[in-house]
C-alpha cells in the first residue's frame, strides 16, 4: 500500500517520433479537441503492460503509425489536479520500415484513437513544433532530440542484451547443464519478452545454444517469424575457455545496420558490457551494469548505437524487466 503521506503515481508513456525531409529535422504532434492542445503522442499505462509496450501502443493510437523506439529522451512529472503525479516517459522513435516487419508480426494490432480524442495529426519542422507545443515542459524532451540530432545520436539501432529467464537450480536438475530447462516463472518471462522485443525493432535473433536461452528467445523469434542464430560461442563452457571470442560476436553485432538481441548467461554479461564500454563515451560507459549479476533473469539491457566515421558508438543506455503475466 502507498503511504499516505506519498502521492499515487499515473505512469503514462509516449514518443517524439521523427524524421528528416529536405534536410530539415521534423517531428509529429497531435491535437487533442478535449484540451485544444498540441502535444506528444502519449498515454497512460494499462495494468500489467510495460512502459516500452505503452508507447508504442499509444503512439499508433493516435498516430496511425507504428514505430521503432530509439534513444531514450527526458520525462515529465507533474502534479494531477485530483493530488496525484503524472509521470511520463519518452523516446525518440521513427516510423517502422520494411527491416522492421519482423518486429511488428510480433505486436498486437491496435486500433485508432476516436476522434474525439485526436482529430489532427502533423508534422512540424522542429523549430515550428516548439512554438506550437502548448506546454512549455513538452520542449524540454524536443531540445534533447535535437541536441542528438546535431551530435550524431539521434539515427542510432538497439542491441538488446538479455539475459535468459528463470531455469531450474542446478542442484535440481539431473541432466547435463546444456538441457537445464526454465522454470515455469522462467516461460512467462520468455513470452514477456516479447513486447520488449518488438518495441525495439529486433530482427535478429543471437542466442547461446543452450537451452534455457534458447527458450527464452523463443516466443518472440516464432512471433516474428525469425530463426535464431544459435551460437556455442555464447555458452558458459566456451567463453570460460575463450572471452575473446565473445568478445568478438558482440563487436559484430555492434557494426551491424539491423536491430538485434543476443541471449546468454549471466558468467558471460561481464565481457559482453566490456565490449559495449570500449565503444562509449565515458558517462555512457558509466552507466552500463557494473557488478555481479550485471542482470537479473529475462532482464534486458538496451544499448542504442551510432554508427561513425570512427566505427559503432553506444549512445544512450536503458535496462528493463519483461511484465511478467
């Protein structure tokens, strides 16, 4: 129970989706006729849904697009009139393309805010959107993007970094350790996984061939109709022998132009976050999980990477947790 000296707090959730025409950065605002107000995509969380989930469900609520999260940007609380706080969380996002189809056979349809909700929907040259946002703290996140946009931050992919579910304890389980299942707990984390997943493009799936990861992959990988990758490499047993060539795998998937997730063991997350340090300016590398377990079962590390003239540049960091059903 919340105390009851601490406000209740509405999570809601959304995107400053982007794109640049002729040259010229532009974002998506939307008219809300109940408020006479230009703002954000955005709305409140549903019960057991993510905040990830949240805004990119909302965001084709009232857009009509379905979009890719990208970096993420500054939030906003305020105080509600009823004396609860309205938290909200942003990111940058861009409309999804052909790469990402496998992510979107992975989501839910959604179906059109009513009218009476949005009536109008533009894009804005950012400099416009600014003035037309009808909330002075709506442009704080909007200063953000375009910030990234000049520093080379803003046009970035995501490799998901997670770690598999919940598996059966070792001292339980009888067989050889490459066949240690999960645990029931560990299933609904795996198809939790799923909405994380999407959210974020993935459309390459990198996993360790044992089996605990491999079924922590699997929902998403037969919702989006993706064959993983199973790779040894990625093993407990095979990085103990040879880190470097961990190491080596995750410096690949750092130079690719696609988005992905790579599923392996929590032995393995130290030289995996090692690699994503050498390739991030200092407060970045700062960020990143630093001690024993680096993360939790079925937790996910988001690292959002520029590609540049110097090679892959990790940009922005963000951890999550599946909502479990």
């Amino acid at each position: 129970m919340t105390p009851a000296h601490e406000p209740v707090v509405v999570e809601a959730a959304g995107a400053l989706v982007w794109r640049v025409r002729l040259d010229r950065l532009q974002v998506v605002l939307v008219h809300r006729p109940r408020y006479d107000d230009w703002s954000w995509p955005k709305g409140k969380v549903d019960p057991g849904e993510t905040i990830l989930a949240a805004a990119t469900r909302e965001v084709a609520e009232e857009t009509g697009h379905d979009v890719v999260l990208g970096i993420p940007l500054p939030g906003l609380e305020y105080a509600l009139s009823d004396g609860r706080r309205k938290r909200v969380h942003y990111w940058a996002a861009q409309v999804a393309g052909r790469p990402d189809a496998a992510a979107l056979r992975a989501r839910p349809p959604v179906p059109p805010a009513s009218t009476k909700e949005i009536d109008r929907l533009r894009w804005f040259d950012v400099g416009t959107a600014a003035k037309r946002l009808t909330r002075d703290d709506d442009r704080g996140p909007l200063a953000e993007l375009v910030e990234a946009y000049e520093k080379g931050r803003l046009d970035t992919r995501a490799l998901l970094v997670a770690r598999h579910g919940t598996a059966r304890r070792r001292a339980d389980w009888k067989g050889s350790e490459l066949d240690r299942p999960l645990t029931a707990q560990g299933e609904r984390q795996a198809r939790a996984l799923v909405s994380v997943l999407s959210t974020f493009g993935v459309a390459r799936v990198v996993t360790s061939a044992w089996a605990r990861c491999v079924s922590t992959v699997a929902p998403y990988a037969n919702a989006a109709q993706i064959t993983p990758e199973v790779l040894p490499v990625l093993t407990e047993a095979e990085h103990s022998s040879s880190p470097a060539r961990v190491a080596a795998e995750v410096l690949t998937l750092l130079e690719q132009t696609g988005d992905a997730v790579l599923c392996t063991h929590r032995p393995v997350l130290p030289t995996v976050v090692d690699v994503l340090a050498q390739h991030a300016r200092r407060p970045i590398a700062d960020a990143l999980p630093s001690t024993d377990p680096f993360l939790h079962p079925a937790q996910v590390l988001v690292a959002h990477v520029a590609q540049t003239a110097k090679g892959p540049r990790v940009v922005a960091v963000e951890t999550h947790r599946p909502a479990e059903s």
